[in-house]
C-alpha cells in the first residue's frame, strides 16, 4: 500500500505492525525537517504507548516542544522532526487537545495501544488528503485511493450517484468518493475506530461553520489603516512558521494578487532573494508570465519561468488519471503540474496564494451573482427569458469578437478573459428564484447530471443541504463560506496537492493558517469588496510592497485552451472515449446528451468543454484502472 504513493514521500519508508491486535501502518517520507533517521517513520512516541504515521507539517512545533516541557514531561529529544513533538503532546495531553493546539497541515493515523483505538485526524481546512473505508473485513485508510486499492479485501464499487457530482463540480466533494463505502475524512474532523468496528462518524475539533458564524457575530472594527496592519502581521506570521525548512524552498508566483502577496512577504523576511517558479503560454488569453516576470523584478526574486510549448502541455493528459487517481476535471490541473514541475527542479518545497480569493472576495462570481440577484428580483420572467434566449443566439466565440471589437469602449469593470463564456454563464442563472440559486447555476457544469448518469440519483452535499449552511448575513459571505467547505478542499487543494506530490513537492498555503483564516471572517465585507474592487484588504498589504500598476488588470484564470484542443489535437483521443457503443458498452453514460454536446462544440456553435471534460476524465480514468 505505502509503494504506490512512493511519489509522495521518496527519501524513506517504512512498516509497523501489531499482529495481535491486526493493525500495521506504512509510511513514504518526503524529508523536510529533522532529514535524519530520528525523523523515520512510522514513529513511536517515548512511553511506547502511541504510534503515528503522519504526512504534513505542523509549524508551531517547536512552540509545542516548550509547552509540553511546561506541562511537566522531562523529555530527551531525539532530533527536531514536528512528528516527534506530535507524539510528545499526545503523551502529555492526549489526541484532540494536541491537535487542537497545532498550526499546520496534516493527516494523521495513530495507534493506542493501551485504549487499541485507531484516530484518524486531518487539517482543519483540508490540505493533505485522507480517505478510508471498508474492504471485505478490513478498514483501510491512506492518502491517496491507489493505496486502498492495493489491499487484496479492497472491492471498489463505482458509486453512480457520486458520479453525478463530478459532473456537476467537475470534483467529488467531501466525504464522497468515487467508490461505494470508501470516504473522505472531512477537514477539522477525528475519526476513532477500535477493532471490528463496520462503521465510524468523524467528530469535528473545528468547525469552517462556528468560525464563519463567530467571526460575523465578533466583526472587526478597526479603521482602514489599522485593519491593513493587523492583516499584513498575520500573514508574516504564517509565513514565519511556513519559511521554516531543512531543504531547498520557493514559491509559485502568476502576479496576481494572492501570490504576488505571499512573495513580497516572503522577500520581506529573506536575507536572500525568493525563489519563483512560473510557467508562460504563448496564447495571450492563458500567459500571466510577462506579469509574474514584472512582479519578481521589482521584488528582486531569483525567478525562474519556463514557456511551455502545446506538445509539451499535451503530453500532461495521459498522467492525469494516474496523478490524480480519483476522477478530477479542474483543466487547470495540467499548468499545476507543469509549474510544479518546473519548481521541483529547484526546491523541495514551495508556497502558494490558495485560498486568497474564498477569505477576501476574489471570485468573479462574488460580484456577478450579487449583481445579478439585484436586478433579477425585479424583473419579470418573461424579460428574463426573452433575454437569456437573446444571449444565447451568439456562440461564445462570437461574444468574444464583440468585445474584442469594442475594446477601450468597454468599462474596466466589464472586462473579463473569456467574456463570451460569461454571458453564457449569465443566461443560465435567469430563471432562478433565490439568491443561492444563482451560485448553484454559477457552480454547476451539467445541470441535471442525474439524466446522464444511468441509474444514479444526485446525493446532497453542503451547497444544497440548507441545515449544514452557516448563518453569515450577506449573500457574498454565504457563497465565500460555500467555497470554503467546498470548492477550496476538493478542487483547489486536491489539484495542487496532487499535481505537486506528483513530482515529490511539498506546497504549503500560508493563507489557510487558521489563525488568519478566523480573523478573515471576522472582517466586514467593505474591506474585501469596495466601490468593485475585489480583495480590497488584501490588495492594500500588496500595494506596501509592489505598485499597483504591476497588479491592476482583469482577473485571470490558470487555465488552457481545452476548447479549441478538443476540435483539434485531442479529437481523436476524445472521439475514441465518446463513441457512443463504448459508452453503451461501458454502462455508466446515456451517450445521448454527450453525443448532442460533443457535436454541437466540434461545430463551435457552443463551448462545451466543461462539460466534456468532465466526462472524458472520467473516461480516461476508468480506462486506465482497467475497470470492466
């Protein structure tokens, strides 16, 4: 089980068993602190009584080796690796008051072996995956599916209905996964199983709900100047604790505004310049190298980027269901891989800008949805259909020459990449009757994907179950918490948790530090979005740093051109995927909806690309796991 993530962790592995009591744990490591053998893994703490196997970094650790010397436990350090504090804190205080006070990323398995209770734990916001589940009469548990797999009880079961959520999300969110009886452990959450246990509830030791909800309740209400200050101090202590390395470090750098913050911080606390990593597109519509290169050259960065060629991006789809491992259709999983890439050639670890846009309001969406819902209760459903059909006449290509034509004439608070997909977007959302609804239709790729999907039914999720919503007031903070809990851990965090793995990179987010992310929900929303300025806060930190000449343009996507591709070089591969006999063959498709779609975007009369990716990676996914 642990070989088939050895991608995860190269530089040393290991085996512990419990034969009577039919437990073991396997660990691949990827040495970052403590590069010794006192870091090897699976570790047994001092007393003998817990055994961990743990993939993360906890970075208040050394905070934690004092606290626990203030708790009384003369302890004798065998080296300086956070697992080793890990486990001294379980001894000093037990399991959950340890993981409570952690700062970190993690998933966690421990043995106790005086209770002989397993506890699975993960990261409060959900950066390193955890999945688990029944196999036969085994419970299994890894970070990634392929370990799973590996267990001769493992039956793995495709669950239809779950496949009509990758459809819609172009992810499968949590604690589904894409096999029947095999889930993912929610962020913020333990999971204690004892022996012969056939099922388990995760119990919450944070909540993305209490912090939303007690940060709208507790605002912050400190002036501009003072919120910019107290922001910027949050970050440069995250950024302190996430700095820390025993190996080679950088960070990924697009010049927007989230890394181009987390860079200018980072320089700001390096006596020596940053490495970043960034990767160019010759099509103007998908290249943010010339602003990253304009960004590190004020900076003063040692800046590496590298202009990949379309058969250099080309080549990234077939590793994609092998890299991903679970049906994933984020496209922007082939430019993280290939910046992650480029960064492992030179560092070990690199730091991210996630999570910039759910904390401060980055999305389009925020503004679009608001706008719309505005405007959308006063108009008649007549007008509204009548309006939807008249943006639909024109293909998004087509819109995308309107505006290209109309150029300077269009207000700056109008210009997006891609408009005509937009417009698009905008049709979709007229008939809606509430608020949400416009963020469910904004989020959704296949709207009724239980149509597609034979014999499956669409199981809730938080986005549509309305007791799991946090009470935050405004819509613009209910679609950020929406995102929180959903699309940043399932789609943002597994795309560059895998995609970088991939290649053996640690990335690290110092945005999601929990300390930051609670102060984020405690700000009123005139400090994320004013007078149409998005991430206003956060662009106030970044203008001490970097002139906002070098930042102040529209928003961009990490994307590629999947649309044109799928006309041209990948419509063999495609075709072959959709033959409308396979799919019968295959059994998961009603092949005429896609067969519709697949025709109507080679005619480029529409864009159906996410729509068809969804698909063709699941597709390609099952294919490669030889599923019949």
């Amino acid at each position: 089980m642990g070989n088939t993530i050895a991608n995860r962790g190269p530089d040393d592995s290991g085996v512990w068993f419990d034969p009577e009591n039919g437990i073991g744990l396997s660990h691949r490591r990827l040495s970052i602190l403590e590069l010794s053998a006192a870091g090897h893994q699976p570790m047994v703490s001092t007393g003998g009584r817990y055994v961990i196997a743990f993939n993360g970094e906890i970075y208040n650790h050394l905070a934690l080796r004092t606290e626990v010397g203030k708790a009384g436990r003369t302890l004798s350090w065998l080296g300086r690796s956070d697992t080793e504090t890990l486990l001294a804190g379980f001894e000093a205080w037990g399991i959950e008051k340890t993981i409570r006070r952690t700062v970190g990323m993690f998933a966690v398995a421990v043995w106790d072996t005086v209770s002989r209770k397993l506890t699975l734990a993960r990261d409060r916001l959900g950066e390193k995956p955890l999945y688990y589940g029944w196999g036969g009469n085994a419970f299994l548990f890894g970070s990634e599916l392929k370990a799973l797999r590996a267990h001769p009880e493992f039956r793995g079961e495709i669950n239809r209905d779950v496949l009509c959520l990758l459809l819609r999300h172009n992810y499968i969110p949590a604690p589904y996964s894409i096999y029947r009886d095999v889930y993912k452990l929610p962020p913020g959450t333990l999971l204690q199983i004892t022996r012969g246990q056939r099922s388990a509830t995760p119990d919450p030791y944070w909540l993305a709900r209490e912090c939303a909800e007690g940060g709208r309740r507790e605002q912050y209400l400190d002036d501009d100047s003072r919120a910019t200050a107290n922001l910027e101090e949050l970050i440069t202590q995250s950024l302190a604790g996430q700095m820390v390395a025993d190996v080679p470090l950088g960070a990924f750098l697009s010049g927007g505004v989230d890394s181009s913050t987390v860079v200018a911080l980072m320089q700001k606390l390096s006596p020596r310049p940053v490495r970043t990593f960034t990767i160019g597109f010759r099509e103007d519509a998908y290249n943010e190298a010339e602003h990253a290169r304009a960004v590190a050259r004020h900076l003063g960065t040692d800046h590496t980027e590298l202009y990949v060629t379309p058969e250099e991006t080309l080549a990234v789809i077939p590793k994609l269901p092998e890299l991903y491992d679970e049906p994933f259709a984020d496209s922007s999983q082939i430019p993280t891989f290939l910046v992650s890439k480029l960064a492992r050639q030179h560092v070990t670890v690199s730091l991210s800008g996630d999570g910039g846009d759910e904390l401060f309001g980055g999305y389009n969406r925020y503004r679009w949805a608001t706008e719309i819902w505005r405007k959308l209760r006063w108009l008649p459903r007549p007008f509204c259909s009548a309006l939807a059909g008249l943006l639909t006449a024109l293909p998004p290509a087509a819109w995308n020459g309107v505006f290209d034509r109309l150029g300077r004439f269009v207000p700056s608070g109008l210009r997006y990449s891609e408009p005509g997909l937009k417009l698009h977007k905008l049709a979709e959302t007229l008939a809606v009757r509430t608020p949400e609804e416009i963020y469910w239709e904004l989020v959704s790729h296949w709207k009724k994907p239980a149509d597609v999907v034979l014999g499956a039914k669409e199981p809730p999720t938080v986005l549509t179950d309305t007791r799991a919503w946090a009470e935050v007031g405004d819509f613009e903070h209910r679609m950020m918490y929406f995102d929180t809990v959903s699309y940043l851990p399932d789609d943002i965090l597994v795309k560059v948790d895998r995609a970088a793995m991939g290649v053996s990179l640690e990335t690290r987010v110092p945005f999601l530090d929990h300390r930051l992310v609670e102060f984020a929900w405690r700000l009123p929303l005139h400090f994320k979005v004013r007078a149409g300025v998005t991430k206003w806060l956060l662009r106030q930190v970044l203008y001490r740093h970097v002139p906002r000449n070098l930042i102040e343009r529209p928003k961009m996507g990490f994307g590629v051109p999947i649309d044109s591709w799928l006309r041209g070089p990948l419509k063999k591969w495609a075709e072959s995927l959709l033959d409308p006999a396979r799919l019968l063959r295959e059994g998961f498709f009603n092949p005429a909806p896609i067969q519709q779609k697949w025709k109507e975007h080679l005619s480029g009369r529409r864009n159906w690309q996410y729509h068809l990716w969804d698909v063709l990676m699941f597709l390609a996914w099952v294919e490669k796991q030889n599923i019949k």
